[in-house]
C-alpha cells in the first residue's frame, strides 16, 4: 500500500495564487492525505480561500518566514510523506502518485521534481527565470543522490526530515536558501534524495527584469554566506561550474574594457574582446539549451542580458563576502 502524503504550503499574502494551488490538489488523482496551509501572518484573505478549499490552515500571529512555518506544517502532518510546495505552484494531476511511486524505494529518502518548461506568462523575463531553474536542475536527472531540496516541488519522508531537524529558521523572511541549505546538510549526513524528470509544476510568479536581477542577487548573496559559514563541509549547488566561472571572467572583462578606454590602449582593448568571448563560451550550453525551446531571438536577448545578470550576482557575493567579515552569517 502506498504511504500517505501530507502537502505543506507556506503561504504569506497568497490569496491571488492560492486558489488556482488548491483546485490543482482538490482534483489530484490519488488525493493526498491533507493539504495544509500555513499561513505565515498574512493581512490578506489567505487563509479564508484555503478553508474554502478545506485545506488544513494553521495560522501564525506573526511573519515569521518560510523556513519556520514549513517546520511548524511538518511537525503537526500526519502522513508518513511531507510533500512541500509554495502557494504560487500548480501540481499536475498525478503529482501525489509520482511522488509515492519514488519513495517505494526503502533507500530513497526524498525527491525533488522540475519547473515545467510551460508558463502561464509569455513575457521574457518569467520564461527565461523559467528555463534557467529547469535547466539547472534536469541535468541531475540520472544522479543516484543530489545535495538538492527545492521546496517549490520537493518530499521527503516525515521521518527522515526531523531526524535532520527540518528547515534552519535562522532564515527569516521569503523563501530563498533555507532550502538549499537544508539539501546541503541532508547531502552531508547522507540522505539519499533523487531527481524525478517526470515530476513537473507549474509557477504561476510572473517576473519582469528588474526582479530576476532582484532575485539574483539576493541568492547569491545567501548562497555566499551559507558557503563560507560551512565552509570545510561537504558542498553540493545546482549552480552550473560554467556559470561560477563566468562571474570572474565578466568582471575581468569590464576591468580590461575600462583599462583600455582609460589608457587608450588597444592591446587591452584585444584583452577584453577575447575575455567577452571566453563569457559567452562558458555559457554556450545554456543559450543553446534556450534557443532550442524558444528560437534564436529568445537566445540572443537571453545572450545580452547575461553580463548584466552575472555582473549582479557578483556584486551579491561581494557583498556577502563583505558582510561575512563583519560578523553577519544569515
């Protein structure tokens, strides 16, 4: 018999998404045990749309971040299974049977599924923040254990995550490492989480390009700090090493661009054109990846916004490195 499942959805001011999350696990085939709907101090109707879709609610007073009401959804489930999404995700019909059919495994203790490459937003920033998270994920796809828990579309047996003492609630706010840091630690203590391909979500977050940047840079500014507050532990990103190597080659470009400029030297000038090329190199497989799902055009817009967008998350890891050597560590 399969094992239960309990759906926990932190959710802060999601009563314009929420809904459309609820339909999709009222009319999962098989249901799940529960669906529950942690309300993180919301001041909108979040939590009257979910118990009218007759979602569990817990309601906290206050805002107290993701990490800690994904904690305080596990800890009251009552399934054996704790499949965790976000109040903006739109789970396929069989998502429920997925999931249990990858856990009849006794030695698999967690799955973490795709970002559908379909969309319900056409413009370009939501489809290329699309693309990029299933690209960095699906190549994990034949992996036979990853440091990943991407909780937009990730589950784990109840037992396994409190015995690795669930989310670390020293990250407050809106959901952006807690995640990542709690896959890292599961990696290290050994739990075996794999890649399901065929567990695919819908995001319904619709981006604009100011808010990728925006969001860039706030990961790799947590990303930073959680490396170097562990850093002698075992490490595991879905960060591409292409792309690690693109934030330093991109700012030795525009360091030799400006020398050059400043200097009026064309040797220099050379230096940039060549360290230019050696960026687009290095992210090759990517805009091939991109203008094979949506054409060359897509592909090169994606290709001139890339400097910018590696150029802020270096300027997040600076920053990180910066604040780590004053002390900050979340």
């Amino acid at each position: 018999m399969a094992e239960t499942v309990s759906v926990v959805i932190p959710a802060y001011n999601a009563a314009q998404t929420l809904p459309q999350t609820l339909a999709a696990f009222n009319a999962a085939q098989p249901p799940p045990l529960e669906v529950i709907v942690v309300d993180d101090g919301s001041t909108d109707a979040t939590a009257r749309f979910a118990e009218t879709a007759n979602a569990r609610v817990l309601r906290l007073e206050k805002n107290v971040g993701a990490a800690a009401a994904k904690n305080r959804g596990a800890q009251t489930a009552r399934g054996a299974i704790l499949f965790f999404t976000d109040a903006d995700i739109v789970p396929p019909r069989n998502a429920i049977g997925l999931i249990q059919d990858a856990l009849r495994d006794a030695q698999t203790d967690g799955v973490v599924g795709l970002l559908d490459e379909n969309i319900p937003h056409a413009n370009w920033a939501s489809q290329f923040k699309n693309l990029w998270m299933n690209f960095t994920y699906a190549r994990f796809a034949d992996a036979p254990r990853i440091g990943l828990f991407y909780t937009s579309i990730a589950a784990m047996r109840r037992t396994k995550f409190l015995e690795l003492d669930g989310f670390d609630e020293n990250y407050r706010g809106a959901s952006i490492a807690e995640d990542t840091e709690f896959g890292q630690r599961a990696w290290g203590r050994g739990a075996r989480i794999r890649l399901e391909p065929s567990l695919r979500v819908a995001h319904l977050k619709r981006y604009s390009v100011a808010s990728v940047l925006r969001e860039d840079f706030k990961r790799a500014y947590a990303l930073t700090l959680m490396r170097l507050r562990k850093r002698g532990e075992p490490f595991f990103t879905s960060v591409p090493l292409f792309y690690q190597l693109a934030v330093p080659t991109i700012y030795l470009a525009w360091l030799c661009a400006l020398a050059a400029l400043l200097l009026q030297n064309s040797w220099l000038g050379l230096g940039a054109l060549a360290l230019f090329f050696i960026f687009f190199a290095l992210n090759i497989s990517l805009l091939q990846f991109l203008a094979r799902k949506r054409g060359a055009g897509f592909a090169l817009r994606a290709a001139l916004f890339l400097p910018l967008d590696v150029s802020i998350v270096g300027l997040g890891m600076l920053r990180a490195a910066f604040d780590f050597a004053r002390g900050v560590r979340y």
